[in-house]
C-alpha cells in the first residue's frame, strides 16, 4: 500500500473466545498472530487490518508517532486474551502507547516560565515535553497535572515555552512514584497515534485489562471504535494530552470507561455504559469538552468528575436511568474547579435519596481535600423520578425539571 502496510490473516475458531454477555458471534474469525501485529504497527504509517477477527494474547505498543491503526469498522475485531500473569503495559492491556516514568522539582505559581528542579537539568534539551505532576499520598495518584515544553534548561532551572496554566503548590511531601511534585521526561513524545473503525473484545480473564489504553501520549485520536471489555476498562486514558475521542463505544462489564491524569482532551458524540460507572474524569483531568455523549446503562453513577478535575464543560449529554441497590448519583462531582455543566439531559435514577447533579468538596481517600468552586451547574433538565434534581449543597442552585425536547 502507498501509506503503510496491510496485515493478512489465517483463519481459526473463536467460539469460546466472546464470553461478554452482550457480544455474541458465530462462525470462524481470521486472525493474526500477535508479533506480525506488533511488527506492523512497529513500521508506522497506516497500518489497514481488513474485515476479521484478530487475537491478541500480549499488548500491542504503538511507539511511532502518527500511526494510524484502521480496521474496516466493525467487521475488524481484535479479541484481547493475555498469557498470565500480567505484566504491566506487556500484556495487561489490548492496545497502548508507551508506559515511562519520573523526576522531582519545586513549587510553580500560575503563569511561570520557569520552574526550579531538585536535580541538575543539564541533560533537558529545548523541545523536550515535561509532564508535569503532584501527587497525593492516600491514593498515590495524581491530583494536578499539565503538560509544558522544555525552552531552556540550566543547572537547577527550567525554562518552559508557553507560561503554566496550572499553579501547582508542592504542598505534599515528596516520595518518589507516591507523592509530591514531580515531572516526567519525554524526549520522544508519541504523537499523533490514531485509532479508526475497528472493534476490540476483552473476554474476562480474571483480571483488570484496558481495551484501548493512552499513556503519556499527544494528540490520539480515536474515532469510530467499539471497545466491549468484560473486567477493564473499555477507553482509558492517563498522563496524555490532546486526545479527542468521536463516535465510539465503550461497554464496560464491570469497570468504567477512565480518563485520568489527561489535559486537552475531548470527547463527543459517543456512548458509553458500564455496570459500574459509565464515564469517569478524574485526578487532576483539566481543560476538556464532554459534549453530545449518552450513558444509555450505568449502575450507582452515570458520570463522575472526581479528585481535582478543573477548566472544562460537560454539555448536552444524556443519560438514561441510572440503576442502584441504594440511591442513584445522575452526574457527581468531587473537588471539581471551574467546570460547566449545562443543558443534559438526566432521565433518573433508582432508590430513595436519588440525586441528579451532586457537586462537592472532595475529602474521601486524600490526605488533603480538594475544594470544589467556580463551576457553573445550570440549566439542565430531569426526568420525573429522582428524588432531588440538584443536591441542595450545590451552587449555584436552579431547578429545571421540564425536558427541553
């Protein structure tokens, strides 16, 4: 092919393979082993997977920077079942970029051009992309996060291209991978990673895998995908920025579809369903659009914007009824900063203190809470059956409860 390379197939059964219970099939599938994939995708370029079903028993690591991966919409299938034991970012996730790690630095207010490192940064060329990280103690994950590009570096000092938009107040103590402030080095940034017309199946393995996983990754998109995962979760998504995410599918079998640790990012026009959660942004995801999705199945909490989420909007999206043992949550926010959310649609939610929108400080599993202000959380529009529209402690506060359809 003049852009890339197509990968061919032999055919074998798959009966036992799609154990999801909303996924069934019938007949042979083609697969590919997973190192002819691995090598493909190692080449770059567009990469085309025609009509077939293809096994993956290790995770496939997208390294080059633009490559897109294709499939022929939903006649291409990828059935992700790993060897055991899982090893992280080996086999413990159908598709990734790749997995690095860290360093230390000092306090930076917001709009810095600079900030101070612990360590002599010699090393750091002008180009190199930094993320940038505070982590807390209690959970040892990350609760501010913004990516900057390295100007300069000399001695103990970083100079950044563009001022910070995130003040980041190095009030928890340092321990290395736990807690504190911290940035990650990435001299070779993957880029441009797309993920088009294709469906991938996690089967239950026992274990926790991601069907289509983004780390430390600029600008991925995913775009007509259908990911069913039985134990992981469907679309997931940490330390990255710039990825958009249009007219795909995660169905969770028991974890939600995660975005976590990721600035710039936007989804839109897909769906999502879990018997968990179906969408969660969460420790210290910022600047982002969550517009025009639909939750058609979810359990306890349609959507959750938890531990530090901040400068986004979440508009226009449905969701239909949430079900629960104890009270339904339609849409939760903890900790959450300067985050609209108008004009959605939430049908309603089971038990009887069930809540359309509850917004809050967040307090539960940090070593430090994390105040919840500046957002803006009306007008939206309520089914008949929840309990309240709107949680009481939220503000502003405005009861709309007429469906704007």
């Amino acid at each position: 092919m003049a852009d890339g390379i197509e990968v061919n197939s032999f055919r074998v059964s798959i009966f036992a393979l799609l154990a999801l219970p909303l996924l069934s099939a019938c007949g042979s599938a083609q697969l590919a082993g997973p190192a002819d994939i691995q090598r493909a995708v190692d080449a770059g370029g567009t990469v085309r997977f025609p009509a077939g079903t293809y096994l993956l028993t290790q995770t496939i690591v997208v390294h080059k920077s633009h490559t897109i991966i294709h499939g022929a919409g939903r006649a291409t299938i990828f059935v992700f079942k790993p060897s055991l034991p899982q090893v992280h970012c080996l086999n413990d996730r159908a598709f990734t970029t790749p997995c690095n790690v860290a360093d230390s630095a000092g306090s930076i207010a917001l709009g810095s051009n600079s900030f101070e490192a612990t360590d002599n940064v010699d090393d750091l060329r002008s180009g190199d992309w930094l993320i940038v990280e505070e982590k807390d103690p209690e959970p040892s994950e990350v609760v501010i996060i913004d990516w900057v590009q390295v100007a300069a570096a000399s001695g103990n000092t970083v100079m950044v291209r563009s001022p910070f938009r995130t003040a980041f107040p190095n009030s928890r103590p340092w321990e290395p991978g736990h807690s504190g402030l911290g940035f990650l080095v990435l001299p070779k940034s993957v880029e441009g990673v797309q993920f088009r017309d294709f469906t991938v199946v996690v089967p239950d393995s026992g274990f926790d895998a991601p069907g289509i996983s983004v780390f430390a990754a600029q600008n991925t998109v995913i775009d007509h995908v259908e990911v069913w995962d039985s134990d992981g979760q469907p679309l997931y998504s940490y330390l990255s920025q710039g990825l958009t995410v249009t007219n795909s599918h995660g169905y969770g079998g028991h974890v939600l579809n995660e975005f976590a640790a990721t600035v710039d990012l936007s989804i839109r026009d897909s769906t999502f369903s879990s018997n968990d959660a179906a969408l969660g942004l969460d420790f210290g995801t910022g600047f982002f659009e969550v517009s025009g999705n639909e939750v058609p199945s979810s359990v306890n909490v349609g959507m959750y914007l938890l531990d530090g989420v901040h400068d986004g909007s979440v508009i226009r999206n449905s969701i239909h009824f949430v079900r629960s043992s104890g009270s339904a949550v339609g849409m939760l926010a903890r900790g959450s900063q300067r985050v609209t959310i108008k004009n959605n649609y939430l049908e309603g939610g089971e038990g009887p203190a069930s809540l359309g929108i509850s917004i809050g400080s967040a307090y539960e599993g940090l070593s430090q809470p994390i105040v919840s202000f500046g957002n803006v959380v009306t007008p939206n529009w309520f089914g008949s059956s929840w309990s309240v529209d709107y949680d009481p402690t939220n503000q502003p506060v405005r009861n709309l409860a007429s469906n704007p359809n």
